[in-house]
C-alpha cells in the first residue's frame, strides 16, 4: 500500500481574486452608485456590515455576475468609533473624556477609503483597465492595484 504525504502548500488557498483600492472622500452608497454607472456592475449594499472584534463595522456592497461567474465586492477600509477614556476617571462626578478611534479593515493601506474585490483570477490581466475605469470618476481622487500576497492578514477579506 502506497502512502501519501500531505504537506501545508496542500491545504493553502491560492489567491484567486483582485484588489483595488479607492481613494475618495465619497460616501460608501454615492460610490457604490458611480462604479454601477461607469463599471456596469449592479452593486447592491447587503443587509449585514462586515463586524471585527465587536467594535468595527464596515459597510459592503456586493454584487455577483452570474455571466462570468464573478463576485464584486466593495467594502470600506474605515471604521471610526467614540471611545470614552475611563483611566483618567478619578471620581464619581469627573467628566468623561471621549475621543474618536479609527479603525482598518486593511491596516497596511490606511490612506485607502474603500476597497473593490474581485474575486476571479482572471479579471488580474484586466486589472489596469478597471483602475483607470475608477480614475475616470471626477469624484474619485485616485485608484490603484493591490498585491494581496503583500497583505500580512487575509482573512479579513473573506466575506462569505
């Protein structure tokens, strides 16, 4: 009887989708509506927000192609939330210091506002054309590719 060797390279998923990150200060449904308009996708928001460690909460559209076997997925990067700093309470009657803590979805690229997956490892040759599709938008201040081997966390990306 043969036996076979199973190693970890057996068990890792190969990266099979596209990133895209977005830099705009739009809200997430007003870019949602200008990709639909000038992609020809059909992004729709989805009923439940994308929630990390019982705090962060990102909106998501998502919309999938049933032609080409594809899942469109925008997601914003930012999540502010008011934090209310309790160390400096020293009495009962002390005012309670409130500050604003924002959170990433994607730490390593904190200056992108949203970010576009594409998961189909065929729309990576046509990469480029939907990133100067995006730059086109007047609203838009600048798009470009992400390498998601470079990502340190990927699990943050998964949706479904």
């Amino acid at each position: 009887m043969r036996l076979k060797k199973l190693t970890l390279d057996d068990f890792l998923e190969d990266i099979d989708y596209t990133l895209i990150g977005v830099y705009c200060s739009l809200e997430d449904y007003r870019l949602a509506y200008l990709l639909n308009k000038h992609l020809g996708l059909n992004l729709r928001r989805r009923r439940d927000d994308i929630e990390y460690d019982d705090t962060s909460s990102y909106s998501i559209f998502e919309w999938e192609d049933e032609k080409q076997f594809t899942v469109w997925n925008l997601v914003s990067n930012i999540c502010k939330i008011e934090v209310v700093n309790t160390s400096e309470a020293t009495s009962l009657f002390t005012d309670l210091e409130k500050f604003t803590k924002t959170n990433y979805l994607v730490p390593e690229y904190k200056k992108v506002n949203f970010i576009l997956k594409i998961s189909d490892e065929s729309f990576r040759q046509n990469e480029k054309v939907f990133v100067d599709k995006i730059k086109t938008i007047p609203q838009v201040i600048t798009a470009y590719g992400i390498d998601p081997s470079q990502l340190k966390t990927t699990d943050q990306l998964i949706f479904n």
